[in-house]
C-alpha cells in the first residue's frame, strides 16, 4: 500500500513537472510561433521592438555569451583543477575558495548586476557595454562551472592517477592526456548550465550591457540581450506582447540549440575516446 | 615516500619539487605524502599501508603544499595579466567624445526616447545616443552625479532635485473609460475608489442600471497602474479587479465589449479610439474633461510629465538633441507611444 502510494506521488510529481514545463512552452509557441520568420530574425527591431526584428539582439546575445565563456572557461577550469587535482578535500584554502563559491552560486542576479554596474562599468570605465555585461555573467556563471567541473574532476577514480605515475607520465601530461577527457563531460553539464543562467539573466544585465537595441560594433557598444528584450516588451512597450512571445520562443531555440550541441560534442567525444583507447 | 620515488622527473616543476623534497624539510616527508593533490592521492594510497598513522599537519608542510601547484599559479598570473591588459586598453579607448550621449532612467519614457535616438542619430550621421534604463530616479541620481549625460523621468522634479534642469518632451495622461451605453456621465474620487476597492459592486449605487460593475484593472508593472494608483491613493493589494489586462487597446476591446465594465486606459489611444466609433467614453476627473488637450496643457489632473533632466544647463550635444526631443517632428513617435505631445 505505501509502496503504491509513493508510486503514486513520483508519477504525479512527475506528470506535474512535465506538464507545467509543455504547457508554458505550448504557451510561448502559440501566441510567438506566428510572428517568427527569417526578417523576424535578422531585421532591426522598430518602434520600440513593437515591430521590425531582434537581429542586432541575437548578435548582443551572442556575444556576451562569447565573452562570458571565453573569461569563465579557462578561469573556471584552472580553479576546479586548484581545487579538486592540487588540494585535498580538507585544506583550508580550497575550503575557503569552495565557500566562496557555494556563496556566490546562491547570490541573487540584481546584486551581480549592481556589482558589474559599480565595479566594471564604473570603476573600471568601461561603461554599459557588451564586456561588462559579459564580465559580470562570468562573474555569476564561475561557480556552477567549478562546482561541476571539480566535481567530475573528484570521479575519476585515483587508479587513473596512480597508473600515470606508475608510468613515470608527468603531472601535467596526465593533467592533459588522461584527467581532463575523462572530466570532460562534467565540465559540458557545467558549461551547459553555465550558459542557460546566462541567456536567461535581465536583471544582472540590464545595468551592465543595458538597454541599447542598435547592432553593436565593437565590445565596447551597449547590447541589449534577448531576455532584457523579452522583459522590455513585455512588461514596458504597450503592445509589444506578440513579438516578447516570439522572442522568448527564439531564446527557447537557442537554449535547446545550445544544449544539443553541447550534448553531441560530448558524445562525439566519448566515442572517439573509446575506439582511440 | 615510496609513492615519491616511483614517480619520474620528468619536467623542470616535477623537478624542483623532487629536488626540494630529496634536500628540503625532510623530517615532514610524512606530512607531504598524505598532503594535497594526486601527489598526495597516489602517495598516500601506497603510503599508507607503511605508515597508517601519519597524518599531521605542519606550517612547513603547508608551504609545501603551496609549492605543489606552480603550474595553476602560473595560468593564474597569466590570466589576471591578460584581462588586466584588456581592460586597460578598453578603457583608454573608451573615452566619451562627443559624439556620444548617454541617457539612463525611466523605464516608461525609455521606449520613446530611444525611437527619438534612432531619428537623431540617422540626422546627425557619427553621434551615438544610447538610452539605458533603470527607473526615474536612477535617472535622477545619474544626472546629478554626472554619470549619464541626460537622465530621463516619468514625474516632476522634487523640491530636493532644485538644482537640476528638467525639459518635458512629452506627457502621459490616464482617464477612466465606461462603456457608452452607460448612462453614467461622471464619477466622483470617491467613488471610483470605492468601486475599485469592491466596496461598491453594483451600477445602482451610484446612479446607473441595476448590474453588476465589471472592474478592469491593468496587470502589474504597467506605468498607467502606478500613476492610477499614486492620483487615487491605492495600493495595488486593495484592488478587486475582476479582469487584468495588459495593454490600452486590450482595455479598451474589454470595456467596449461588456456594457458594465470600468477600466482605466492612456488618454491618448481612447480619444483616438472614441473618436473611431468604438464603443466608449472617457470619464471627467473632478471637473476637467479627459482630453489630450488638457493632457497636453497640464490641467488634467490624472497626468505626469515625461522629463529629460540634466545637471547643468544643456550645451553642445545634449542641447541639440534636447530641443530635437521638444520639436513638433517627434510628435508622431509620442504618439506611437501612446504619450502627448507637449503643445506650448
């Protein structure tokens, strides 16, 4: 009887989940799916995102993903090699760089956003611009990264390092040949996770990146992303609601896009491993 | 100890490490083995079954442990150099020029101004005008400290804001609407608030048909919900709507279509809307007639200023696109915008 109950409860909990996520997403497609075209995607968007497209918005998006990735994947992965590969579980400083981050992944996006705002729009000079927003999403993305990296980096079991000693393989060469493939897929659950807080950040951009829906020229230029664009036409700009759906549906795509690749390339390289090995 | 030796030097760190751990501290050699890292890891595994017990933790064995990660200590540095050296370079060249104005503000008068920038910015080829958003009184504040070259509002300066300058581009207006085959002809403050707060639920008590009152109210977040709010002095909590709605036409599909409904909407699309023989009417406020001419004079009282302020009195760039802002060739973007243009 207890046993059919908790069934029961997985099942419905389950269904629940499912059916929230299919009916929001039913939702985006219905009321945007009509709106979505080729122009849609690459026209400028006109009076007041009410009209024309989200092109020069793609483009922000996409590059203050590229700068968010490019800064948080080499300084995520030299952290969670620090920590899980050079520091023992209980060294006082990797317990001091692990609490940071476990408190920095629970700090809510505005204050990453005023944070970016103070530090580099002001203080650094760099003003609303792709960098600092871009700078200030690595700032919010680093500590799932680490986390999931130090964490895959902790599976491979010690055989492995004790078979690259027994080799005489140097520390770094078992780093690079052995440790970081086999943590490789860690570091794409992290990466993937990473980039979907990212996508979906307004709050922490729109004092950073800003507002500006012109095609940006350079790093420096204002970039609005797609999600300040969803929030914008949906909550600000009076009739903006059918191309704020369409909008969100493009950001869904990307975000499955995104995912998608991210999982082939992991199974691309799994695969690889195992007829090289 | 045993784990150390099996393990050849096989470049110039691995080396040094060797070199220290066969000259250095050598009575903490325990200490090293069971310390951090896959040294410690693989050492530790062989060691261990030796000398179970060791497992102490010295100041001279943490500073060996330091020693143990040059390699990541040097991506560190390499790193931190880097995006220091970015940075640097950006923010020389990063200075404002003139060519660049920067508006931060309310998020209402944002839409507007950043239509304007775009018609400015293809009549001035090379000027740049980026608009950024945050609410009126981060508007303010930037203004006052210089941060942004314009700020932008959706109220009037306070008597604390003296010092600056505030130029109105536009102004918004909200009237109540009914539909208009509802006798009713006026409502006092009173008694919109009434209804709007679920005191009075019927037509009869005050003055129309026997039915039931159907109250529209605008979802969260809309500038016409603050500004209805802030003229009756409700809190959004107090509000028993019983329709929620998002933009002016959708209020005013709702309230033409359903004969008891009351709803607040931007005076300027439901004079236009009224005037194309859709089914509503505008509501005086107290004594003044809901129009875009007693919006646009002032003197509808249900209204607020759209302001650019600035700090000190406008010069070169901010001038120019001020009074651009204030001329009659915007006109039709305020009113895309469901705003009033200002007529002097």
């Amino acid at each position: 009887m207890a046993d059919r109950l908790a069934t029961i409860f997985v099942w419905s909990a389950a269904l629940l989940v499912t059916s929230v996520f299919l009916w929001l997403l039913g939702g985006i497609v219905w009321s945007g799916a009509g709106q979505l075209s080729w122009s849609f995607l690459i026209d400028s968007p006109r009076n007041a995102g009410r009209a024309g497209g989200i092109g020069p918005i793609l483009i922000s998006t996409g590059l203050l993903l590229l700068v968010c990735l490019g800064v948080s994947l080499p300084i995520g992965l030299g952290t969670a090699i620090l920590l899980a590969e050079f520091t023992s579980s209980t060294n006082r400083f990797g317990r001091l760089v692990r609490w940071s981050l476990d408190v920095l992944a629970g700090v809510p996006s505005i204050l990453f956003g005023l944070f970016g705002n103070a530090f580099f729009c002001i203080f650094l000079g760099l003003g609303f611009s792709i960098l600092s927003g871009g700078l200030t999403l690595a700032c919010m993305v680093l500590p799932i990264l680490i986390r999931s990296t130090e964490a895959s980096f902790r599976s491979v079991p010690d055989e492995y390092r004790l078979g690259a000693a027994a080799l005489g393989l140097s520390r770094t060469t078992t780093l690079l040949r052995l440790l970081l493939p086999t943590a490789i897929p860690g570091l794409i659950v992290g990466l993937v996770l990473g980039t979907g807080r990212a996508v979906a950040e307004t709050a922490a951009l729109i004092f950073t990146s800003g507002y500006v829906d012109r095609q940006p020229t350079s790093l420096l230029d204002s970039g609005r992303s797609l999600s300040v664009h969803v929030y914008d036409l949906s909550m600000n700009v009076a009739g903006g609601d059918a191309n704020a759906s369409a909008t969100a549906l493009v950001l869904i795509l990307l975000l499955l896009l995104i995912n998608g690749t991210a999982s082939w390339v992991m199974g691309r390289w799994l695969r690889k491993r195992l007829i090289t090995i | 100890m045993i784990g150390e030796n099996t393990r050849l030097p096989t470049n110039r760190i691995d080396m040094l490490i060797e070199i220290d751990s066969v000259f250095g501290n050598s009575p903490h050699r325990p200490d090293t083995v069971t310390g951090s890292g896959s040294v410690g890891k693989k050492a530790s595994a062989t060691c261990c079954m030796a000398r179970p017990t060791v497992r102490r933790s010295t100041a001279a064995a943490r500073f060996r442990r330091l020693k143990e990660f040059p390699l990541s200590n040097r991506l560190f540095t390499c790193l931190v150099a880097l995006l220091s050296a970015s940075i640097v370079s950006c923010s020389s060249a990063n200075n404002r020029s003139d060519h660049q104005l920067v508006l931060t503000g309310s998020s209402t008068v944002a839409p507007l101004v950043l239509e304007m920038a775009k018609r400015f910015e293809s009549q001035h080829p090379g000027v740049r005008v980026d608009v950024q958003t945050g609410g009126s009184s981060r508007g303010i504040a930037d203004a006052m400290r210089g941060l942004a070259d314009i700020g932008m509002a959706s109220r009037s300066l306070r008597e604390e804001e003296y010092e600056l300058h505030a130029f109105a581009i536009a102004r918004d207006g909200v009237c109540v609407i009914l539909h208009r085959d509802n006798p009713i002809e006026a409502l006092t403050d009173a008694q919109i608030v009434a209804i709007y707060s679920g005191e009075i639920v019927n037509w009869s008590d005050v003055g129309g048909h026997d039915a039931p009152i159907t109250v529209v109210n605008k979802a969260a977040g809309r500038s016409t919900l603050e500004l209805f709010l802030e003229y009756f002095d409700l809190s959004s909590t107090e509000i028993r709507a019983d329709v929620v709605i998002g933009d002016n036409e959708q209020g005013i599909k709702t309230v033409a279509g359903n004969s008891n409904a009351i709803g607040y909407v931007s005076i300027g699309t439901a004079e236009f809307d009224a005037s194309a023989g859709i089914a509503i009417k505008l509501l005086p406020v107290g004594t003044v007639a809901a129009s875009v001419d007693n919006v646009a004079t002032g003197s509808f009282p249900l209204s607020r200023p759209l302001n650019l302020v600035t700090r000190s009195e406008p010069n070169g760039l901010a001038a120019t696109f001020i009074e651009f802002a204030r001329s009659d060739s915007v006109h039709d973007l305020i009113r895309e915008q469901y705003f009033v243009p200002i007529v002097p």
